[in-house]
C-alpha cells in the first residue's frame, strides 16, 4: 500500500506571474518543474552564455522576468522564485 505524498512548499503547485507565463505557459507548476520549464526554454532558444554556459543571456520574454539581460543560473531560481505565488 503506497500512501500519497503529502504536499510541501517544495512540491506545491504554484501560479506563475503574466512575465513568467509569457516563458512557461499559465498553469500552476511547482517550483522544480518551473526551473525544469526554464531551461527548456533557454536550450530551445539558444540563450546560454557562449563563452560561460552558467549564464543565461535573456531574450524579450525572459528580461521582463529577470529585470537584465544576463544572468547567472544561480541567479535564475531566486528570480523566478519571486513570480510564483
């Protein structure tokens, strides 16, 4: 018998921001997925820094996201963290 796992803020579905949306799509992900979605979209859209693959350089979309053009992937989590509620 396998019981289910109870939510935690980790794994709890969280509701993106319009700016985030706009990058991942509108439906409640938690934050694991979010960051999963996140480099989704930065490998599609070829935005990892050339020259330091750590970076994430940020097209329209991810700018009104992170609020600068580049980013580190440390950076990113805490960013993104703050357009999920």
């Amino acid at each position: 018998m396998t019981t289910a796992k109870k939510p935690t803020a980790f794994n709890r579905a969280l509701t993106p921001s319009a700016e985030l949306a706009a990058v991942i799509g509108a439906t409640p992900q938690p934050r694991t997925e979010v960051v999963k979605l996140m480099w989704v979209y930065i490998k599609a859209n070829n935005l990892q820094n050339p020259k330091n693959k750590r970076n994430i350089l940020a097209d329209a979309k991810l700018k009104a996201v992170f609020g600068k053009d580049e980013v580190t992937m440390f950076e990113m989590t805490g960013l993104v963290g703050k357009h999920l509620s």
